[in-house]
C-alpha cells in the first residue's frame, strides 16, 4: 500500500514518528560529492557518444518498459573512454528527461574515500534522500537503530528505497562507473548484493513500472562477468570508439594546425596515424596528441616530420606508452616525489596540500618557514609532464588514470615502504610544527562543524590531510617492515619539538613515551584513538603497562565515552574487555547521551552485562530527551535486553518529554515477546502522547488480537480520539488489519460511523489505505453507513475507482447506498472519475449503471467538463464506451 497519506497529516505522522535514538541519524551517510566526482572526470568531445543514444538496448531501458531491463551494463577495455561516457549519460539525463532524480558514484582506486563498497552505497542513498525529502522521514522511521556502517544495512536500506521510488511516475537512474575498482576485498561483495538486490525487487514486482534504473561501467573482467552476465550488456566496442576518435581528433587537429599554419594535407595523416594506434583507446589517443603537439621547437616540414616519425614509434597499449613516456621524460628526484605522493596518498591531494607536502624538512621549525614553490602548478606539469592532471576549478591534482597508479606501483614495487615512510614523516613533521595549535591527540570531532575549526583548516592547508592519514600510511609502512625502532629513532631524530613527535606517535604502541599525558581538554591518546575507531591502535595502547583505560577528560567523558557516542561497537567492547566502566557511568556526556542508553543503542550485550552486574548503575536514568534505558531497550533486536531491564527493577510506565511511553515505543517496533513483558509487569495502557494518541492507537498499526484486547482491558478507550480526531478503528482500517477491525466493529461501545476532523468515518480510511479487503468487510457490516460522504462530498465510489478490483467496485454499486450521479464540491462525478483513471471494467460498471438508472452521462463538473473530456486525457476506452453510449 502507498506509505503516504494526501488528507491530513496525523496518520502518517502517527507511523512516522518514532523513537529518534540518536540527533542526525542519517548524518553518518555523509554527503554526496557527486558534482564534484564529475569534475574530475573529462568531457565529451562534440558529435562523440551518440550512438549510445541510438541503442536499442540503451532506448529498452530508458523507456516505459524498463522493467524488461532495469539493469543496463557497458563494460569496456582500459582507456575506453568509460568514466567520459557516464559524465556524458548523467547530463545528458540530468537535463533531457525531465522530472527525474539521477543519482551517480564514480569509483577510483586512486581514493580511499570512493574505492569502498560502503562508500558507494552510504553515496547512492544520501543522493537519493537529498532529493526525496519525504523519503528521508520514511526510512528515518522505519530503520531508527539502523547500522550506517554496514553494507547489509545500506543494502536494506537501497531496497526499501526502491520499492518506495517505484510508486513515483517519474524515473530515477542510478548511475556506478568503474565498479571493477572498488578494492579486492569489496568488489564480490558489492556485485553480490546488487545482483541480489535486483533480484529481491524484480521477485516482488519492486521495479514493475519501470522507475527505477541502473547503469554500471567496468572492464570486462572475469568476476565481474560472473555476477552481471544476466543482465543486457551494452559494449564498447572497438570500431565504434574508433569513429569517435576520429571525430575527437579531427576536432582538435584541425584545431591546432589553423593556429601553427599547418597544412591541411598533414592534418589527415596525424589523425590516422593516431586513431589507428589506439585501438579503440581514447586515453591512449589523447596522450599521445598531447605529447605530439608538445613539441619544443618550431613548427615546420622538418619538426614536423620528426613528430610522425615519433609518432610511428610510440607502441600501442596503455602501459607500453606509460613506459615510452617516463623513459623520455627521465623525472629527477623532484618529480619522483610529486609520483610518490600521486600514487600513495590516500585521496586525491589539492594542489596547495602537494605545495606544502613537497616543501617540508626535517629542520623547519614552523609552516611558515617552508620554501613553497613560486607556481607549482606549473612546476609539477613541467616535471611530470602527461602523467598528470589538475583540476582547475577545485585545485586538485591527480594521475591521469587509474592505470597510471596501478603501472608505477607495479614498474616501482620498491618504492613502496620508502614512499609511505616520506608522508608519513612529512605529515607528523607538519604536526609538530610550532604554529599549529594541536597535533592529532586534541583532535576530537571528525566531522565538527566549529567555525574556529574551519578556520584552522583554511590556514594550515595541509592539516586536514595529515591528521586524517599519517597513522593510514604508518600502517602501511609498517606492513612491508618491522620499522618500529627505525621509524622511532629516526623521526624523533629530527623533529624540532620531541615533545609534540610523542603525541603524534602515541598510538604506535611505543613503550618510550608516557601514553597518560593528558593534552587540550584532559583527553589522553586513547580518547583519541578512541573517537576515530582506531582498533589496533587502542591494542596497542592497552597492551602497555599502566594505561588508564577509564581516564576523564575535563568534561568526565572516558574513552569509552567516545566510542559510544561514534556508535563503534568493536571500539567499546576492546576497552569494556579491559578497563569495565568509567566512574561517570550514570552522567550524561555534552551531547545529552547517558553511556547505558548507548551500550543499550548499539546491542553491545558485554557492555550491558558489565552494567548488570555493576551496583552504582542507576537504570532510571533519564537522557536529555526523558528517554530511559527502557526505551531504548525495546526497539533494539534483542528482545533479552528488555527482559534483563525489567529483572533489574528497571520502571516499565514511563512517560518521556514527549509523553510517549515505553510501551507506545514497543508496540511502534513491533515486537510482540517485548510487548507481553511490559504489560505483564503493570505498564499503563491509558496515558497519552503530545498527539493525543493512546498505546491503542500504536497497537492497532498491526493485527495482533491479543495484543489489542490485553490492552483494552487494562484501561485503554475505544473511542478516544487523537488530537486530529483519529480514532482507534481509523487506523486499523488504514493499515488494513482485518482481524483487528473485525474485533473493533463487533465491540458494543464503539462509535463505528464517527468521522475524524478531516472529514473521514472508517470506510474513507479503508479507501485511503487501498485495503481492500479491509473495505470488504466493513461494507457487509450492517453497522457501517456507505453512505457517508468525506469533507469534499465524495462518496466511497469516489475514492476507490483509481485503485480498487472490479469486483469491490461492483459489490459498492450494487448496495445501493452511494449515490452514483452525486457530485463533489468540484462538481466531479463518479462516471468522471471512471473515465480518467479507473480500469475497463469499473468503466464499464460505472456505465452499465448510469445507463440502467438513466442518468445523464452529459454532467460536466465546475469547470464545464463532461466525462468524455475526463476519458480523452489517457483513457481510450473510456472514450469508445462514451462515444458508444451517445455521449456528447
């Protein structure tokens, strides 16, 4: 059934909201950079691509019948032109199929951020939630305790998503280019749940309209194959990418030669020469013109001869030309340190971060002391020549292709441990610079938002980056060798501020340093470590002897504090494990969370174990929001964690600042063993929230007799209303629980046939919620008057023709209650709403009726339309009948 109600708001707000376990749930997603991936990625030349366009393939799935294929691949050979031909399909759909939502992720091995599985999911669904508010709220409610870290979760999430998205008229197209470079680890994984996710849609009818589409791009490699060979496959084929290199080259050639006068008769030959040796390839096309045209002399016959005779001798292949090109353009030491950074960094580096990244020495005292380049843009084009590319409008600097990363790691194996030995140094030498006011031990938000925090990042450009990845790349080196007492030795060598150097190196598990020493805020490191989930950190900080594991800060937050205010349950179970609780258990942190509420969140049964078995934990407790660990407790998984409350003398009736009980949050998470537990124990079934809603009306979203009755006969009323007027019976009838109206109409008391404040008794909310068979029942309910009419004069027949079987509509008709030539207040009739939206059949119904009452088929509503003019906008049979039956 649809999840949105259009008259009023109460109902959905009653399904909606639910219990908020934690402020920006849906912030963990991060948000999307999807303009900026497109930035990174080259545009089409003009004239080049259209024949994906004119695909049949490409043409069957975006169209109406999309359903036939709502999954499109483009695999394709290195250098292609791939990445190119996506940026090309998300404008072009971005612009020319209007309204739709296109969503797009761009993988790249080059980017830590974008070569993750988690990534490109936490991506897709944040783009989509930005551009469907309502959305947003749904999955916020459905999913309140949801993992955002885990690709399950994102998985469940995208589905529920999609099902949603269907109902829409409008398409959504889901974009994902160069899955083949998600990591090793990801990639099986990732192919897997989608082929799954397809699966599950395509099973339950979850893409039968055809509004959902996906489009992925990748080499065509073998596991890759394996999981998507099911799907239609759209290849990029060699003699087609030949022609649009052709019509690339023809275009820049000619270009070129008008401004170095040179003769039309040679332009033909580079184009050839060029479009041959590629082989379908554009990056090999493209760097070979630029290297081509990059001549240093004059041009004339004789420089220009030279130039196709080089031309000839450049091998074909993307990683011969890699090779041809580095042999000639021989890089120094300066351009082997632009490589090293390029190609192991961990993102994509902003040209002023390269700037200060290259400057740094040992024996600067501070950042203002570095000798920066005087244009390294400049500098790195001229000494790295085409193995690089540079951003323009965001200043970001990176290889020109992914091969380009993957040739130098291979070509350069040895480089490897010196090269992250060289950031890493050169990030935790910029950390201990004087002028910086705190190294990685103070920094304690990830994702503040503090303006001085900015601030500080606009002036040490290099900061972000060496907080974020020096202990990624000491990792890294340590992996290819035991460097412990090297590293050690050598950095706190050189460094100027040896004090700063054990901050820094403090999670290394380093014996020589004091791993107590409090800094900005009374934080140790491993409230740090702490607060970024760094796991073999935290081992090696509780391996040494002496560590305070239950250390506060100045504001009585441990690191276990940290850990569960960033939701990362590994993290809280490795300092559990060693240190049990801190002394401020029962207090609340800055943010208002109490630390059992967010043991209780995460379903972290260690955590809450300790917590038992700890006589200073008060249960009773209550966060910021009124909420208690009960609350919390009832809409995790584990029903045990309710039940070990409630033995622990936990209270059962509580009301939060809302006036939402606990058992109002049971009956909302819908777990049925939860529910017995609390109403068994004494819970109040008569209170209600700030809606005027009572645990009746949470208990009747669901069709559970039992559960309904227990409650009734604990105190709760039949028929009070809500603050919109909803009674009971309404949302039974809405979510059409069968069962449970059965009970509700049978009872002596209830107010069967009382309308809500917007007008409608329990059949319209029967109606509204396309329950058929919810309908069903209440129309053979004697009780139930059928002849009730909503705030807008409809009748039933009114609101059920667009959606409801021929067999309800003719059970409708035949009562003989409704009114059939009776008009809403838009003078709208039941045969006018046949004719625009309803199936043949009702159509025919409708008609049949009209003729054997002898009604006039003629009306016309407010606006002096007939129902033929209803019938012409999309429903040709409509017409037929009407013309049939003598219509005017």
């Amino acid at each position: 059934m649809g999840t949105f109600l259009s008259d009023g708001n109460s109902a959905d707000n009653h399904r909606s909201r639910r219990i908020e376990l934690e402020d920006g749930f849906w912030s963990d997603l991060g948000m999307p950079d999807a303009e900026k991936q497109l930035d990174f990625v080259a545009g089409n030349h003009k004239g080049t691509l259209g024949w994906i366009l004119r695909d049949r393939l490409y043409n069957l799935w975006n169209s109406s019948n999309a359903h036939e294929a709502p999954v499109l691949r483009m695999p394709g050979p290195l250098g292609c032109g791939k990445s190119v031909a996506m940026k090309f399909l998300v404008n072009h759909l971005s612009y020319s199929v209007a309204p739709s939502t296109v969503v797009s992720f761009f993988c790249d091995d080059r980017d830590s951020t974008r070569r993750t599985q988690l990534a490109l999911l936490k991506s897709v669904l944040s783009q989509i939630l930005q551009k469907h508010d309502e959305l947003r709220s749904e999955l916020s409610a459905r999913n309140p305790t949801a993992n955002l870290s885990s690709p399950t979760n994102l998985c469940k999430l995208l589905e529920q998503a999609c099902h949603t998205l269907n109902c829409s008229n409008h398409p959504t197209y889901v974009l994902i280019d160069a899955v083949d470079e998600l990591e090793d680890a990801d990639r099986a994984d990732f192919l897997q749940r989608f082929k799954q996710l397809i699966q599950n849609l395509m099973s339950s009818k979850g893409l039968h309209n055809g509004s959902i589409r996906f489009l992925l791009t990748s080499r065509p490699w073998t596991q890759v194959e394996d999981y998507l060979d099911s799907f239609p496959t759209l290849e990029f084929k060699r003699e087609t990418v030949h022609i649009d290199i052709e019509s690339m080259l023809a275009d820049v050639v000619q270009s070129f030669a008008r401004q170095e006068a040179i003769p039309d008769t040679k332009n033909r030959k580079i184009i050839d020469t060029i479009a041959h040796k590629a082989q379908g390839m554009f990056l090999w096309a493209s760097l070979v013109w630029d290297n081509f045209k990059a001549a240093d002399s004059a041009w004339n016959s004789y420089t220009l001869d030279l130039q196709l005779n080089d031309l000839e001798a450049i091998p074909s292949g993307v990683v011969p030309l890699y090779d041809h090109l580095l042999r000639r353009l021989k890089p120094g030491e300066y351009a082997w340190n632009v490589f090293k950074w390029l190609v192991y960094a961990e993102r994509p580096l902003y040209i002023s971060e390269l700037d200060i990244a290259l400057a740094i020495l040992h024996e600067s005292p501070d950042s203002n002391s570095l000798e920066l380049a005087y244009n390294i843009s400049r500098s790195v084009q001229r000494f790295c020549g085409p193995f690089v590319r540079i951003e323009e409008s965001q200043q970001i600097i990176n290889l020109v292709h992914h091969s380009a990363r993957t040739f130098f790691q291979q070509s350069h194996r040895h480089d490897l441990l010196s090269a992250h030995e060289m950031i890493m140094n050169s990030c935790l030498t910029y950390l201990c610079f004087s002028d910086i006011p705190w190294g990685p031990v103070n920094y304690f938000s990830p994702t503040s938002s503090d303006i001085s925090t900015k601030d500080i990042f606009a002036k040490h450009k290099f900061l972000k980056y060496a907080i974020s990845y020096w202990y990624s790349h000491y990792m890294n080196a340590r992996a290819q060798e035991s460097m412990t007492t090297k590293t050690t030795t050598q950095f706190s060598d050189q460094v100027a501020n040896k004090y700063e150097a054990e901050r820094c190196l403090a999670f290394a598990g380093l014996t020589l340093f004091d791993h107590n020493t409090p800094h900005r805020g009374g934080g140790t490191a491993l409230h740090i470590a702490a607060t970024w989930g760094w796991t073999q950190a935290i081992h090696d900080l509780l391996t040494i002897e002496g560590v305070e594991a239950s250390r506060l800060d100045e504001e009585g937050c441990s690191p276990l504090h940290f850990a569960c205010q960033w939701s990362l349950s590994r993290t809280a179970k490795q300092l559990i494990d060693y240190g049990g609780l801190p002394t401020t258990v029962n207090s609340l942190d800055p943010e208002g969370n109490c630390l059992l509420h967010s043991m209780i969140r995460k379903v972290w049964d260690r955590g809450l174990e300790v917590m038992i078995q700890n006589p200073g934990v008060n249960f009773g407790v209550l966060d910021r929001w009124g909420r208690s660990a009960l609350d919390y407790a009832v809409v995790t998984p584990d029903t045990s964690i309710s039940r070990k409350l409630v033995e622990a003398g936990t209270p059962v009736s509580h009301t939060d600042h809302n006036l939402k009980t606990t058992l109002m949050y049971a009956l909302d998470e819908g777990k049925v063993e939860t529910i017995n537990l609390l109403l068994s124990n004494g819970a109040k079934c008569d209170d209600i929230d700030k809606g005027g809603r009572s645990a009746l009306h949470y208990a009747v979203s669901r069709d559970w007799i039992h559960v309904i009755k227990q409650i009734v006969e604990k105190g709760a009323n039949l028929n009070k209303a809500d603050n919109s007027g909803i009674l009971p019976i309404h949302l039974a009838a809405f979510y059409g629980n069968p069962n449970a109206v059965r009970w509700l109409v049978s009872q002596p008391n209830v107010e069967i046939n009382k309308k809500s404040s917007n007008g409608d008794s329990v059949i319209f909310w029967a109606a509204k919620g396309r329950q058929s068979n919810t309908l069903q029942l209440l129309l053979d309910n004697s009780e139930v008057d059928k002849s009730l009419k909503d705030q807008f004069a409809r009748t039933i027949l009114h609101v059920t023709l667009s959606w409801a079987r021929p067999n309800l509509i003719e059970d409708i008709i035949k009562s003989n209650v409704v009114e059939l030539d009776a008009k809403d207040h838009t003078g709208t009739t039941c045969l006018h709403r046949a004719a625009h939206e309803a199936a043949n059949k009702s159509m025919e119904l409708i008609f049949d009726a009209y003729d054997a009452e002898g009604f006039n088929i003629d009306q016309i509503d407010a606006k002096g339309r007939t129902a033929l003019h209803y019938g012409a906008m999309n429903n040709p049979y409509a017409v037929a009948l009407l013309v049939w039956g003598n219509a005017d």
